[in-house]
C-alpha cells in the first residue's frame, strides 16, 4: 500500500512528528515574533535512536506546523544532546548583527559521541535570521565537564538579579544552577536533588492567577516536580516532590521561553516516549501542547495543565448534549465513529459507581469508589468536586491524553487501534449519571 506523506495509518494529525526518522526530546522552545520555534533531537539518517541532530519546526498556532531544516549538528565536540533556547532581547552576549533580536541554544555536546571521543560539556549555538541559520559559538564549550554525562542545561532570564540562570543534570538525582551575565562565562551557584533524572526545567507561575502571589517549579524528565522559591541563587522546595501526569507516554517536557506578556502563558510540550507504531516512515511523536497554571488544592498547590486553546482551530463538527440523564445500557453516542476528537464533559455522578468512555476499544473509565480514572492500564487520582467530575479527552490517530477538573489530572497515553474500530460511546453502570454537558467536537487534520 502506497501511503501519503502525513496520511499515513498511523500518523498523528494533530500531534507534531518529523516528516521521517527518530525523535525524542523537545528542545530550544523559544516564542519570537509571533513562531513557536520547536527543536527536537532527531536522527537524520535512521528510524532508531543515534546520530542525534537538533531538528527543527515552527509554528503560529501550537497546532499547525512546518517542519525546517536542521538546526545544528554534530562536531568534533560530539553530537548534539537536549537542552534549551532564548532571547537575547539586550544583547547580553554580543552575537546579535542586525535589527533582529539574536535567538540562542544551549545544547550538551555528548563526547561519548564525538569522532574522537571525549568528556560531555555545554555548548551555544546562535542565530541572527529568527532561526532560520545557527551559528557555533567559537569558544564552546561553555560549561566544561563537571560529572559523568551531565547534560540538558536549561536557561532562563532573572530578572530581579539581572541575571541569566541554567540548570544542569548532573547524575542520579543531582542538579546544579550555574549564573552568567553574558551566556559566555558561568558561575556554579548551588546544587540540588530531586527524585527525578535528565532534562530539567524551572519556570515561576502565578497561584490561582494573583500576580502578587507566585512559587517557582523544578521539573524532572520523568515529570516529578517541586514548587518552592528561587532568589536567583537557590531554589527552595517547599513540600514533597509531585507527580505531573498519570499516563504511559510522558518524558522530557519543557516550556517555552519568551512567550509575550501580552498571551501571558507557560506552554509546555513533551515528549511521548514509547510512541513506536509499526512500519512507519516516523518513530515516536510530541504530546499536545498544554497551558501550565499554579491552583489551591485540599492537598495544597498543584500543577495542572490543559490543552492550549488553539485546539479549537481544527474543531469542524460539533455534538452537543447538557442535562441528560445517562442510564446504564443507553449510550447517546451510538453510531458516531471517527479518529479525531477533543471531548469535554461534566458528569454529576449522582449513584453511578462508574461513568466512562469506549474510544476506539479502549475504555477510559473513571470509578466512582476509587476516585480514579484509568485507560490504558494507567490509574490517575481524580476526586469529585461537588458530585461532579469534568475531563476533556483528546484522542488522536495513536494517542488519548486525558485532563481531569480542568487539568488537575494529566495523562498522556499512546496506543495502537484497531483499524476497523472507529466507534466511540459513553457509559454510566450501577445507576443513572447526569450529562451536564457533552461536546463532542471532531477534528480535522493540522497537516492540511
């Protein structure tokens, strides 16, 4: 069977992968100009991990997005590992040439890799044409080796201290802050652990959206994260380390720097790691982007994220019920089918002992007693609020990413369907449950 360049069975249509080839982590995301720049390592040259090269694609909308040429490459140094990207927006650096702003990554040279193999360290490279072309610094690396294969630095603008600050993975559990005026020369601030490894990130939010009232957060690869404060030298946790999403397929997210003022929000991406499907010109894909928001929980302050509201940009049909009472046995969705959906609900759940969702044969399915809702074979905790849960579900080609009480439940699952089953419905068992409200809004493909 001849397939279409993104009309492949199993291509995600509104899920970001390369045209062909290996990805894994998401990298540089930088917002300049009104582009989402997203760098991604990516093996030019094979369908398996190795060769690693920064990829590269933008986008306008988060959800539409044209893959670019290579952005930087391997060298002498090794090939090119995860890290971060930025506006230079005051030159710090003195790379910038021209009216643009200057635009730069920080990327782990991986030695290991290297022609002649030699220790992991950290490198820059710079472009001055909105990222169409980068530029090695000539004096890299700019981190010399420090531990093992310590990697990932992640940079972020200081305000109060006027300073640029960058966290690295050491090993294990270990990270350290390093502080620099001038993206070139680095000073090792202090050092910390979390229960987590890899690809650090670390961003202040807003609690329940008071500006005057703001935490820090440290993430990890494996999406474990701590809220606390940072006063440009040391962050401070502030209570145990959390969870951030519940599904199978979550690794690596990063956030995007530079995002204006005037949006106001903290986008973060990931990884979907272990999203291999079969006989594919592709291997492996990026989650939806979501937005990040700090809220007041009985448990205390919580991450939570959502999909970022231009998923409305590829809704096309939508069905629409409110306050129907939704029996066991009946099913309103009877004899919708299709692939691509984004599905908001809010069910009272009255004496129903489970509610659910059949997508494609797959059963998303929340129990009443538990206070969980599992699909495929991953369990994340969702207590009622009022007698009522919401969740929005978007299902792809080969992915259902599930958000429960507007983003206080994350979790981002890959999965491979059955060709020939396209059917979704809704379930309540033990007793009735209340619709309150169910759109379910088909999608059309962001490839096209």
């Amino acid at each position: 069977m001849i397939q279409t360049a993104y009309k492949e069975a199993y291509r995600p249509q509104f899920h970001f992968t390369p045209k062909t080839n290996w990805t894994n982590d998401p990298n540089g995301l930088i917002h300049y100009k009104g582009e989402f720049h997203l760098f991604f390592q990516h093996n030019p040259f094979g369908i398996d991990w190795g060769n690693m090269t920064w990829g590269h694609a933008v986008s306008t909308d988060l959800v539409h997005w044209k893959q670019l040429p290579h952005a930087i490459h391997p060298d002498e140094l090794g090939t090119i590992f995860s890290g971060s990207g930025v506006v230079d927006w005051k030159n710090t650096g003195g790379f910038q040439t021209g009216d643009e702003a200057v635009l730069v990554n920080f990327y782990t040279s991986a030695g290991s890799h290297a022609p002649k193999e030699v220790p992991f360290t950290q490198s820059i490279a710079y472009s001055n044409d909105r990222g169409r072309s980068w530029t090695k610094y000539e004096g890299n690396p700019v981190i010399e080796h420090i531990v093992r294969d310590n990697r990932d630095p992640k940079v972020i603008w200081h305000e109060p201290t006027q300073k640029w600050v960058m966290a690295l993975y050491l090993d294990q559990n270990d990270y350290t802050l390093f502080g620099s005026t001038d993206l070139k020369e680095w000073t090792r601030l202090s050092d910390l652990q979390i229960p987590d490894t890899e690809c650090p990130d670390i961003f202040e939010l807003p609690v329940d959206d008071d500006a005057d009232n703001t935490k820090w957060v440290f993430w990890g690869a494996a999406g474990k994260y701590y809220i606390g404060s940072f006063d440009g030298t040391t962050f401070t946790p502030e209570g145990d380390a959390q969870r951030a999403d519940y599904g199978a397929n979550f690794y690596a997210a990063q956030t995007w720097s530079d995002v204006p003022e005037s949006d106001g929000r903290r986008i973060q991406i990931a990884w979907m790691s272990g999203s291999k499907p079969p006989d594919m010109p592709f291997n492996q894909q990026m989650s939806f982007p979501c937005k990040l928001t700090l809220r007041t929980t009985p448990e205390g302050i919580r991450l939570h994220r959502e999909p970022v509201e231009e998923i409305e940009n590829i809704h096309t049909y939508t069905h629409a019920w409110s306050d129907l009472s939704l029996k066991p046995g009946e099913d309103p969705l009877a004899g919708l089918t299709g692939e691509l959906f984004d599905i908001r609900a809010e069910l009272a759940l009255n004496d129903a002992t489970a509610v659910g969702f059949k997508i494609r044969g797959q059963d998303v399915r929340y129990d009443v007693a538990a206070q969980e809702l599992t699909f495929l074979e991953r369990s994340g905790p969702l207590v009622p609020q009022n007698g009522k849960i919401r969740l929005q579900i978007l299902v792809d080609r080969i992915s259902i990413e599930a958000f429960g009480n507007d983003g206080e439940l994350s979790m981002t699952s890959y999965f491979l369907p059955d060709l020939d089953n396209a059917d979704i419905g809704i379930y309540a068992e033990g007793s009735p449950a209340t619709l309150v409200s169910l759109k379910v809004h088909e999608l059309r493909s962001s490839w096209v």
